[in-house]
C-alpha cells in the first residue's frame, strides 16, 4: 500500500513515474552495488551483491564460458555477457533472467559497449571480423569482415573509444582498424597497417587517448594516440627482450589488466616472469620487477597505491601485492589453485578474486589483505563489477 501511495504522491508534485510499478518493494533497488560471477565450466553466472557480499542470482543457458568477459548498460541494469562459441547474452541484472540472446558467430573472443549506451560489438575469431548490435534489442546494426589479403582474419583487443567509436586489431594481418559510428549504423573504417607480427590483446588507457597492442610475434608493443591529428602507429618497448629467448607462454597476458598507477603504466611481460613500468607520457621503460611466474593480470587499486598480480600455470595458486612507489613486492600469498580474475570495487576498499578449482570466490580487505568472506561458486573466472559501466575500455 505505501509504493502505491508514493506513487501517487509522485505523480501529484509532477514527477513522471517510468515503467511498471512492482506490487514488490524488493525490487526498488539500485544496481550500483551489483555484479556477475562468471562460472566457466556450466554455461552460467552469478549475480551478486558487493555490499552485502551475497549471491542474488544464479543464471542458466549462457553456452561456453570459456573465455568469457562483460560489459554492462549505461544504467546498469544489464550485464551483456560474450561467450566463446559466439552467444551475445543480454541479463537482467534485477529480474535475475535472459533479456535477450543471439549467437552471431562461431567463436568469439569479447566485445565492448559504446560511450552512449546503444550499441554493443563482438569481437569474433570464426568466422573473423566484428559484429554490432543494438543494445536495447540485440538486432543487428553492422557487419565488419576483417578482411585481408589472405581472406579473413581473428579480430582482438576490441574496446570501446570516445565518439560512438570501436577500436580493434586483426592478429593474422598485423592491422588495427577503427570503426566509427557517429555518423549513423553504417561506420567509417580507418586503417592502420603493417603495426607488428601476431598483435594478441590491446587495451585503451582511460581517459580515451591512447590504444596499445602487445606484440606476439616480436619483440615490443604498437601505440595510437587517437589525440594526434596524424594518428600514426607508434613502436614502443621495441628492445624489451630483444636477444632473449622466451619461456612457453602457458596464457597469454590479459591487456585489460594491465595498471595505471600514477605517472607509470604496469604490464605483464609475455613469456618473462616479470612485470614492466613504462612512463606514460614518454612510454619508455622506467624498470622491471622479477615475479612469481608468468603474470596474467596486473590490476592496479583505484588510487594506484599497489598492483595485484597473477599467474598463468604452473603458479596460479599465487597473488603479489607491489607497492608502486618502490616497485618491490609487499604481500605474496595463495588463495587456492587456479586464481583467475581479481576485481577491485569503484572506490578501491576491496578486491574480488576467483579461485576456480576450489569453486570459490574470496573477497579481500584491499589495504590489510584479510580475506573477509568466502562464497562457492562452480569453476568461477570473470569478476565483473557495474561500476565498469563508466569506464573507457572496461
């Protein structure tokens, strides 16, 4: 009785009351707080609440998890989940339930959502190129071949720039494409050829100016300052490793990991068990430090105080803490096998982290590293918070 005398309450000073008014009061949440729990191995996710660190949801039919990563509506009602055999699931994120769903391709590899809102791209591996669909309706806007001169090549490293623009990389021609779409459905292509062998993963820096590709196939990395009316590909950490043989790389460094902690970039090396500083404005190496293994991800806390890293297999059981003022290593501990993502809530005060083969995720105090709870989850991956939702390149 009170919602419906609100409401009328509402209507009687002038406010306009949008969409169905739920008999429930347990719907009149906000979803700031909110996130997904990816679980790999059974085609599902969770929806859980960061504040209360409880599992509101689970939901079923998503296809393969495998490699799967999220981004969210601008009001952060809905999680839009990339599958790797090519489903693009829209959830909803209050009702607990499919929104919508289509498979638009045979292997997918990610996607991102465009600064305002209406438009979502898929990043395929099969058959190649990208694919845009509008977000309210998952109807399909465009289509992108990535095509070269060998036929169609698996497309990376997709992430969303400023100005209804989508940036992203062709690893079998060494390409990076942007595809803008300011003008309407159909988008202007600008390419940028020859910017190095086998580019794998790239990242946008936050503020939108800046698009890196890890290189491969050599030495080095491939940087775009989209800020720079020439626009030209840019060689940087062109001698990093160079003369050094590799270690087998067991999992590729995820880019999206990779921190920006106050005027230095944090990466993880590819096939060397360290991570990297780079001046951000020079993008000069300015340091190394030697981890645990292979790193994975290099998440830096909101304020940049310290880094958290993992690791590929064998060392997956670990996670290093560094101080960014010394770059040495302050906490090393194992959460269990298989640490897969680590999630920092929007303000910092903690961090998510799943431990797949122990079907857990953990929830840390961020500055005392005391594990504050515990939850089961199946095989879970991806950690994915809504305050991703209003961030460049997330």
């Amino acid at each position: 009785m009170r919602v419906v005398w609100t409401a009328l309450f509402m209507l009687a000073m002038g406010t306009v009351v949008a969409g169905t008014l739920f008999a429930e009061e347990s719907y009149l949440r906000g979803t700031g707080d909110l996130g997904i729990v990816i679980e790999r191995a059974s085609g599902s996710l969770l929806i859980i609440d960061s504040s209360t660190h409880t599992v509101l949801n689970r939901v079923d039919g998503l296809g393969d998890l495998s490699h799967a990563s999220a981004v969210f509506s601008r009001d952060t009602r809905y999680a839009f989940v990339f599958g790797r055999d090519g489903g693009l699931t829209k959830v909803d994120l209050l009702k607990g339930s499919i929104a919508g769903r289509v498979v638009q391709a045979g292997n997918a590899i990610g996607g991102a959502i465009s600064d305002d809102g209406t438009l979502v791209a898929v990043s395929n591996y099969e058959p190649g190129g990208v694919r845009v669909f509008d977000a309210d309706t998952l109807e399909p806007v465009a289509a992108i071949p990535a095509e070269w001169s060998q036929g169609q090549s698996k497309t990376v490293g997709l992430v969303d720039a400023p100005g209804r623009k989508f940036i992203f990389t062709l690893w079998d021609a060494g390409e990076t494409w942007i595809a803008d779409f300011s003008g309407g459905k159909k988008p202007k292509i600008t390419k940028f050829k020859q910017i190095g062998d086998r580019p794998y993963d790239a990242l946008i820096t936050a503020d939108g100016r800046h698009y890196i590709a890890g290189l491969y196939g050599e030495d080095g990395l491939t940087m775009l300052d989209l800020w720079d009316p020439e626009m030209k590909p840019r060689r940087i950490l062109s001698d990093y490793g160079r003369g050094e043989e590799k270690l087998p790389v067991y999992k590729m460094p995820h880019l999206e990991g990779w921190a920006l902690a106050g005027e230095r970039f944090v990466l993880p090396a590819v096939g060397r068990h360290e991570v990297l500083w780079v001046d951000r404005r020079s993008f000069k190496e300015g340091g190394r430090t030697k981890v645990h293994g292979q790193p994975v991800f290099a998440v830096a806390r909101p304020d940049g105080r310290h880094v958290w890293v993992n690791f590929a297999h064998p060392n997956n059981d670990t996670i290093q803490v560094i101080d960014t003022q010394t770059g040495k290593i302050i906490k090393q501990w194992k959460p269990g096998p298989a640490v897969l993502h680590m999630e920092f809530t929007a303000r910092g005060h903690e961090v998510w982290v799943s431990v797949r083969d122990s079907d857990k995720v953990q929830v840390y105090d961020a500055r005392t590293f005391e594990k504050k709870s515990e939850m089961p989850a199946k095989s879970p991956s991806g950690i994915f918070l809504t305050s991703r939702a209003h961030r460049t390149g997330l």
